[in-house]
C-alpha cells in the first residue's frame, strides 16, 4: 500500500512532498514546480490584462512608452497580490524592507524591460510609416516578447532572492484546522 502524508487542510500533498529540485524546501511552502507553474499562471493572468491595456491605449494613438508603462502597472498590481499569497504562500502585512521593496526592484527591471523594447520598436515602426493595426500588432509583439524573455529571470529573483529570505507565514493566533491525511499509491 502507499504511504500516508499529513497535509494541513486547505494545502495539497503535492505541495507538501519534499523534492530533489527545492532542497530549501519549508514546510507549509509550495514545491519548487508549484511555485513555477502558479507564478507562471499569475504572470499569464497578468499578461492579458497588461495586453488589452496596451491594445487599448495603442488604439488611441498613445505614444508606446507611455502606453507600455500603463500595461505593466495594469498587470503587476494585481500579480503581486496573486502570486504572493498562491505562488509563494505569503500572506498578511508584507514586509516593506524585506519584501515589498525587493519586490518592486525586480518587477520594476521587468517593466523597464518591456518599456525598452516597446519603445525601440515604435521608434522603427516610425520611419518605416507602419501604422494603424499593423503598428499596434508590431508594438504588442515587442511587449509581449520582453515578458516571456524576463519571466524566468524574474521567477528564480523572486523565489531565490525575495521570497526564500522570509520567514515561513507566521502563526496568526488563530487555531488551524485538523490536518488532513492524504494516502498516494
């Protein structure tokens, strides 16, 4: 028969197993994989709403630079939120030094990442008089270009750097509930 694993209540076993990939691995942490794939998913629900964003103000004749800016913010606030408390399990007050200012240093070189190259790409759609739809597909491209480029980098900062320097979430007070046992074949 399998082995039987305690899992406290509202957590998967899977994120509880201790892996070969994440030997810092802490419990009531996610597995190294868990934490990839939902910061992936939060960066991907990001992405879409920093793309209408971006669609939107290209459409309306805004310069790239500005129009880039106005997508990243548009997608990083609410991917702080998602994937501080899914991928990386943090929740309450952040800590500004510890967390929320190592956190805007990395999300901000993202950012000027994408500012950059969506900016460089409206600076050569210019002369080449590309404009209209084909402009703002060209400009689209670009941003999304620098998120899939930066995604990792900024994933191993984030879970190397910011995040694995933080206590494991701190006991509230509150009375947890039972744990749970999970049998695996």
């Amino acid at each position: 028969m399998g082995r039987v694993t305690t899992v406290p209540a509202g957590q998967d076993a899977a994120d509880q197993q201790e892996s070969a990939d994440d030997p810092d691995h802490q419990p009531g942490r996610p597995t190294f994989f868990a934490r990839m794939v939902r910061a992936l998913m939060s960066s991907g629900l990001a992405t879409g709403m920093s793309q209408v964003t971006l669609i939107v103000l290209l459409t309306m004749n805004l310069n790239p630079t500005a129009a880039s800016a106005a997508a990243f913010v548009a997608g990083a606030i609410p991917n702080y939120f998602v994937a501080r408390r899914w991928a990386w399990n943090r929740r309450g007050k952040p800590d500004v030094k510890r967390e929320l200012l190592p956190y805007l240093f990395v999300i901000g070189l993202g950012g000027i990442t994408s500012m950059t190259l969506t900016t460089i790409a409206g600076w050569v759609t210019e002369p080449l008089r590309i404009e209209g739809f084909v402009r703002v597909i060209v400009l689209d491209v670009a941003f999304l270009s620098s998120y899939a480029l930066v995604f990792l980098i900024k994933f191993t900062l984030l879970d190397r750097f910011v995040y694995s320097k933080l206590d494991a979430p701190k006991a509230t007070g509150k009375i947890e509930p039972a744990a749970v046992q999970t049998q695996t074949a």
